[in-house]
C-alpha cells in the first residue's frame, strides 16, 4: 500500500483519487481553493442555480465505468442522468434553423434533409460513417491507453478518410475540418454546423485536422446527456464516491513545491510550510501550476508533447428571467456568427479581438432545481473567446460589453428574452484562470491525430519518476469525459506498472 498525494481536486484528479484508493493505496488530495471540481462549478443567487463549466456530458460510459469499478454502483444511482433530445437546435445566419434527434442518425438526415433541402441530411449522414471510422482508429490509442511511446505515428497519420475532391486537374483530399465543410458537405450551413462543434472546444475549423470529425460523431454517437441539479452535481458525487473509499481531502491547501528524493518525486511542499511524504505524487493542474512547483526535473515527456499555442478561453453569461421555461423549447440551442471569418480572425488573429456576434451557446435545462420557482427560467449563453495573457487582458468593461452584445444575439434563439431578463452575471476567462490556475483562462481541448501532434498532450507519465499528470492539460486532453479517461489511466500506469497498456 502506497501513499499518494494528489494536487488539484478538479474532476480527474478525483477519478484518479477514486480508483487508486480502491486498488488499496492511501491518497490524499491537496486543492488551493475551498471546494471541490476543478472548472465544474456552480453560481446561485436568487434562488437560480448556473453551471458555470461544462453544460452537458457527452460519453457517459466514462463515468459509468467509474462507479462500477470504484463501488460496483450504476452511475444513475447517484445521479438523475438525462438524455437531452433534441441534442441541439441550430440557427444559420441565413435564418434556417434545424433540430437534430439525440443519438439518431436516420433522424438526424431526415431532419437536415427536410430542413435545408433535399440531399443536405444524406451528406452529413456520409460524413458520419466517415467521422466513425475515424472514431475507431483513433478511440483506444487516444483516449484508452497511456501515450504512445512512438507517438509521432499519431501525429503524421490522418485517420479520416476524406473523399477525393477533383477541381481542374486537381484531386485533392480533406485534410482539414474547413476543407470536409467545404469539399465534402458542399453546404455552408452544414459547413458551419460542423465548425460549431471545433469551436465550442476552442479549435480554429481552418486549422483543426480532419480528425476532429471524431467531436460530432461523440454526440450523434452516443448522445448528449445533462445531470438534474447541473453538472456540478457530477462532481459531487465522485468526490462522495472518493470520500467513501476513505481519500483525504485537504482544502485550502496550496501545494508550493514537488519533494524530490533519490531521482524521484517523494512527496509535497505546502503553502503552509509543512512537508507531506509520499511514494506517488499525481498532479491534475494547469502546466503553469505544476512547472512552479517542480525543481531541477523537467515535468513532461519531451518526446511527447508539443507547445502550447493560443487556446482560446470561454465568456459565460447566466440569465434569470421571469416567466417559466417554455413546453418543448430545446436545452441547447447553438446561433451560428453572421460572419465565421471574420469571427476566426479575431478569435484566432494576432492580436485577438471579440467578435460582435460570434457562435453562441444557449442552454436552457428542464430543471426545477435551477430555478427558484416554476416562474421563472435560468438562462446560460456560452462564447468562445480569446485567453488574454499578460498586460493585453481587456478592462472588466470590455467583457461587460460584449456580454450585452451576447445577450442580443441570444434574442435569436429566445424572442421574449429582454422582456423576461431579471439580471444577468458575467463569468470571463479572470474567473476561469482563478478558478483553474490556467495562464488567460485558457481552456484545454481534447486530444486529436495528425496535425504534426499539435492537438497532442503530454504523457501521464513524466520524466521525473513517481511524478504523474491527470486532467485536461494531459493526455487524453480537455472534455469530462477525457477527464475521466485521464483518471483511468493514471491510476493504470501507478497500480501496474508503466507496461500498463489501457483497459480491454
């Protein structure tokens, strides 16, 4: 039995926690601030009650496979698990708008078939079996197994197979996700539509490789799925979950230094002075927190990891309104930017800028636990904006505005909303940086292929023995189910051993 420290409490950290413990071992977690969940958090005044990280939860076999390893538990047993349906209503610039079925493809075409001409659904429809593909050469190496030690074959290979794409004596293949918009779906609404799901993980579509097809096949695939109560309600049940299988949690506790003993890590340095002894240590941090913390060892897997480049962050707005939520009004409604290049330019652009009216987010949950009564509604607009580093952080005004601005753009989706608006919070990328420790508030995307390894992330393991990464900023990358996953797989790598290849 070995004794772990664990840095962070955000939500794989936790899942790392969870299963180490039941594999025997003495874990401890420290977390800098007062509560657990890392960016799973939750705003309530009024009697309203906001998500303020993620919304919904896709792959929730993630989780499932969490409970049951860890207490031999359904996941429903703990949390009321929704599947949303519609999974998403989309409005286009050209003012057609289309909902698509939850987990249906057949529903799915039909509907984009009926709603933006004959042949758009069967299009998309083919780019689904595509993005499959894709889905299953990439799923166990990026998601159920630690990093590849010859991880460049990842990033060299494309795993989707794009459509041969002729143009004068030209063939040509997608190798970007702009370029299957554009050559294969030949629709510049189901263009957008795929663009929308690069952009809400704060990827540039004219960048992202192909492979980032693999994001809407999750939802068409496997559904999008909502917890009653609010994603924070995830995070309370695996910190019970940990706290049952006897994991310390330490709160307030801000972890200053990485012990290093014998060419190993060997525990922790507190803010407090004091000194915890450890045979593991697992960092779930921002690269930023944990490369403070260590001395004289490099924390990353050089061979491994590429740089950091511009990730972009997250604007939220939380709206209380009067008047009760609608019968059949969709839980997430996606408007899609008047202007996507113009929207790219400022959010991608050097130097960054906020777009006027960019691809906005509306999420309006069908809960009574979100509001104070069932006359009112609660309201989240989510955009995606640039991470400000440095001196070039707008002024508090600046995200004021922008938020007004969002809130109009929201009226697209919610016709009444000014009429109904009680108040409304702001939550900019300073509460996202405060709240993870992530330079600008930047929020990690999950892992992809090809791309020159640019959408890779850092091995679990380190070059410092003893030392192991979880969590978005390490592999398999940001999303709660890639959380999750990361929480698996470090928990694999310390039980049995570096030879430990992932699940069956």
């Amino acid at each position: 039995m070995a004794r772990i420290a664990v840095i962070g409490a955000g939500m794989g950290a936790m899942a790392a926690a969870a299963r180490l413990a039941v594999a025997g071992h003495r874990v401890a977690v420290y977390e800098r601030t007062e509560t657990y969940g890392g960016a799973v958090r939750r705003f309530e005044r009024d009697g309203f009650a906001f998500d303020t990280g993620p919304g919904l939860l896709p792959l929730p076999a993630v989780y499932r496979d969490l409970f049951v390893k860890t207490g031999k538990e359904p996941l429903e047993s703990v949390v009321d698990l929704v599947q949303v349906d519609p999974s998403s209503r989309h409005l286009f610039a050209d003012g057609t708008e289309v909902a698509l079925p939850n987990a249906s493809r057949a529903g799915v075409v039909a509907a984009l078939n009926e709603a933006l001409g004959a042949g758009a659904g069967d299009r998309w429809g083919d780019f689904l079996v595509r993005a499959r593909e894709a889905w299953d050469r990439t799923r166990r190496p990026l998601l159920e197994e630690p990093l590849w030690p010859n991880w460049s074959v990842l990033a060299d290979r494309e795993p989707y197979p794009s459509v041969p794409h002729k143009k004068l004596l030209r063939t040509r293949r997608a190798g970007l996700l702009a370029e299957i918009g554009a050559w294969e779906l030949r629709d510049p609404r189901l263009a957008a539509l795929l663009d929308g799901y690069a952009l809400a993980y704060g990827l540039d579509p004219s960048d992202a490789p192909a492979s980032a097809a693999v994001l809407p096949y999750m939802e068409h695939a496997f559904g999008a799925w909502y917890v009653r109560g609010g994603m924070r309600e995830l995070a309370r049940a695996v910190y019970e979950r940990c706290v049952a299988r006897r994991v310390e949690f330490h709160f307030g506790a801000e972890v200053t230094g990485v012990v290093e003993k014998d060419g190993r890590a060997a525990g922790l340095e507190l803010g407090d002075g004091s000194v915890v002894e450890a045979e593991f240590v697992v960092a779930g941090v921002a690269p930023e927190v944990l490369n403070r913390c260590v001395r004289g060892a490099a924390v990353r897997d050089a061979g491994s990891v590429l740089p950091r480049h511009g990730l972009p962050s997250r604007l939220t707005v939380l709206l209380a309104l009067r008047g009760g939520r609608p019968e059949g009004v969709a839980h997430k409604t996606v408007v899609h930017a008047e202007d996507r290049e113009r929207e790219l330019g400022l959010l991608f652009g050097s130097p960054p800028g906020l777009d006027a009216r960019p691809t906005l987010t509306v999420l309006r949950p069908d809960d009574v636990r979100s509001v104070p009564d069932a006359d009112h509604e609660a309201i989240t607009l989510t955009a995606t904006v640039p991470a400000f580093t440095g001196s070039g952080w707008p002024e508090p005004e600046v995200f004021a505005d922008h938020a007004d601005k969002l809130i109009a753009t929201a009226e697209r989706a919610v016709p009444d909303l000014r009429e109904r608006l009680l108040w409304h919070e702001v939550r900019t990328p300073a509460h996202i940086a405060e709240t993870t420790g992530a330079e600008g508030g930047a929020v990690p995307p999950p892992a992809l292929a090809a791309a020159d390894g640019r959408l890779l992330h850092p091995a679990n393991s380190t070059e410092l023995p003893g030392l192991f990464t979880v969590g978005g900023w390490s592999h398999p990358g940001g999303g709660l189910p890639h959380a999750g996953m990361s929480g698996a797989l470090v928990a694999g790598l310390i039980v049995e051993g570096p030879d430990f290849r992932g699940s069956q």
